[in-house]
C-alpha cells in the first residue's frame, strides 16, 4: 500500500510567468531551511507545496521575497495547541483544583481587591457557595486613568490571606512583565486581559514561568490571533493555559461587546486547550450574567469567570455587571445541574464530507 501523503503546511504561489532560475532560487531558499518543497504547474502559474516545521517556514517573510505571489498557511498541527498535542500535557492544577477534566470549574469574585474585610467576606460566601476558585484583581487595566486603578502591591497579601483563610486557589490579573515573578508569588493562576492579549513581552515572560495562565481573548481579536497568543505562552515552555472568551466588539451599536459563545466549539476543535467564558464582561449587565451562563455550559464550556460582589453599587470596578452572593447562590446549582444533564452525551458533527463526482473526498 502506498504511504499516505502528507498534507502540506503551506502553499506558495509564485508569480506568473516567473523565470525558472528565480523559481530554482526560490527553491533552493525553502529547502535550506529544511522545508520539503513539491512543484504544481498550473496553467497560469506554478505553486510550491511546502512541508517541514512551520514555525521555521514562518519566520522567514517568504511573501515579501521577489517572484511569490502569495503564501497561504494550511497547517496547525506544528502549533503547541493543536489537539494532538493533548497528550503532552497534563491536567492543569490550580490549587487544589483541577481544571479540564470534566468538572466544570467555577470562578468567582469581585472585580477588583477593594479591601480586606470585603474581600475576604465575599470569598467565604462564594466558597461556600461551591466556587472553586477566587478572582480579585490587584492591578486593574481601566480605560480612564482617573479611575480606580487597584490596589496593585498592597493587595497580594490579601490575596494571600484570602488563599489562607478559604483554601480558594486564587486568579488574579497581571499587566506587566515586571510583575510576573512577584504575582505568581500568590496566584495560583495568572490573567492575562483582554487588552493585553497582544502584550508580547508580557506573553514571552508568562511562558517561562511555571504558573498556569488564564489568556483572555482580546475584545477585537480574531481567533486566530488569540490562538497565537496562546502559543507565545505555549511554545515558552508553560503548557498550561488556559483560555477565556469574555466578549468581542461587533458593529451594533448599542452594545460595547458580544459574548461569542461559538468560539467554544471552533476553540475544542482546532486544540486541546480549556475554554472559560466570562459572562460578566462578555455582558456588562449583572441581569444578563445568568442566561449567558447558562448558555455557556450548555455550548461546552469548561468553566467560568463570575464577578461577584457583596454591595455590587458601592463596587469600585464592574459593579453593574457584578452578581450579588444572593444571586450567585441561584445561579451556580442551575450551572452544575445542567452540567450534569449533559454529560458526556454532547452530539458533536465533523466537518461535512462531500463526495465529488470523481468519487473522491472533498
Ligand atoms: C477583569 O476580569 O476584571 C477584566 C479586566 O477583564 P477583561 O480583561 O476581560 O476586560
Ligand atoms: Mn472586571
């Protein structure tokens, strides 16, 4: 039987008419960097299929080099987060929780750390509630800089109080590459925000560090370019990310973001990464947090990302869309009741397989 052909991980277009010296340099260009390169002729113009490691391919502007039309990426599976590469990797503990492993993980708590007493009071009632894991930002990312900023150092040691008090494993965000070191002191798992999804510097630090990462996507980003996000932290070396939808611009005006549910599944398809929602910011209205909740589990989410706040009007960030510990307590037996209504009875379709006329695949 003949071997199975390898599918390629990229295509090149050459330019028509293009002399054969030039395409023999093209040529000789790819293979140097260990590429496998087929010729197609086509009637108008040749193509080169290339495969090799893709990560070496893409870092040479192939598209900018004299006498390529274009260059088109086809292959994923040389990405950290392609789905076969699950088996590298274990499950991700967060404290004493873990995440991806069926259950869903519950993340709750108020935006920002305001103070301690609050802090702690709302931890014991999320706790108590069946939260698995405590958020509270120390460095808060605001749109004005007039605005509550966090208490930024001062609040690590409440995090850590709070770790100490409740046995809540502890989320918190980072903005700086700076603060890595010093915030993975007393998180058990580090934020990235949306709007620093495209820190690069901040994503290079995260994957040397040995803390997992919850990597917002960023409220204007493509999948694709929150995927290599993903993959700066991954091909670091800190395989345990994790990735959150919290809401993305769309062109309706009156809402500042859509919570883009769909995400879920393209996400469980093209990785073998978790996937979190956050209702919260992916609503921006505490009334709407329960139905998009809901929603979330149902699509397949693995977890969620719940603001939670005992006097949501006197909250110094996000108190619109923070839930009360009342209305918390409803909503999280509604969460893992349908859960478990689903089990592992999900109906999943792969892509269409239609059959050509030539009776091959398509
Ligand atoms: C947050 O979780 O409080 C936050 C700032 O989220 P985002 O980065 O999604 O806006
Ligand atoms: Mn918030």
């Amino acid at each position: 039987m003949e071997p199975k052909a390898v599918n390629p991980e990229m295509i090149v277009a050459l330019a028509s008419g293009l002399a054969a010296t030039r395409r023999r340099r093209i040529r000789e260009k790819l293979e140097s960097v260990g590429a496998t390169v087929s010729l197609v002729e086509g009637s108008e113009r040749h193509y080169f299929e290339l495969r090799g490691e893709i990560a070496a391919l893409q870092t040479l502007s192939i598209d900018s080099w004299p006498g390529v039309a274009k260059v088109m990426v086809l292959g994923e599976s040389a990405m950290h987060w392609a789905p076969d590469k699950a088996k590298d990797c274990a499950p991700i503990q967060v404290g004493t929780h873990t995440v991806g492993v069926g259950e869903l993980t519950i993340i709750a708590g108020p935006c920002a750390i305001e103070e301690q007493e609050r802090a702690l009071r709302i931890a014991e009632r999320v706790g108590a509630t069946g939260a698995d894991l405590f958020r509270g930002g120390a460095y808060k990312p605001r749109t004005s800089p007039y605005a509550f900023q966090g208490l930024g150092a001062d609040a690590l040691p409440i995090l850590e109080q709070v770790r100490r008090q409740t046995g809540l494993g502890i989320i918190t965000e980072v903005l700086d590459a700076r603060d890595v070191e010093r915030v993975s002191q007393v998180a058990d798992m580090l934020q990235v925000g949306s709007r620093n999804m495209h820190n690069y510097s901040l994503l290079k630090e995260l994957g040397q560090a040995s803390t997992p990462v919850l990597l917002k996507r960023g409220f204007a980003s493509t999948i694709d370019e929150w995927l290599m996000a993903a993959e700066y932290i991954l091909s670091g070396g800190n395989s345990m990310v994790v990735l959150c939808e919290r809401g993305i611009r769309c062109g309706a005006a009156s809402r500042k973001v859509v919570l883009d549910l769909g995400a879920i599944s393209e996400v469980k398809q093209r990785t073998h990464l978790p996937v979190f929602i956050d209702p919260s910011h992916g609503s921006g209205e505490a009334y709407r947090v329960p139905s998009l909740a809901r929603a979330a589990v149902a699509a397949g989410a693995d977890g969620l990302l719940i603001e939670v706040h005992d006097q949501p009007w006197e909250a110094l960030s996000d108190g619109r869309q923070a839930l009360t510990p009342e209305q918390f307590d409803q909503l999280v037996p509604e969460l893992r009741s349908i859960r478990t209504a689903l089990g592992e009875k999900k109906t999943e379709y792969s892509e269409h397989v239609v059959e050509s006329s030539s009776g091959e695949e398509r």
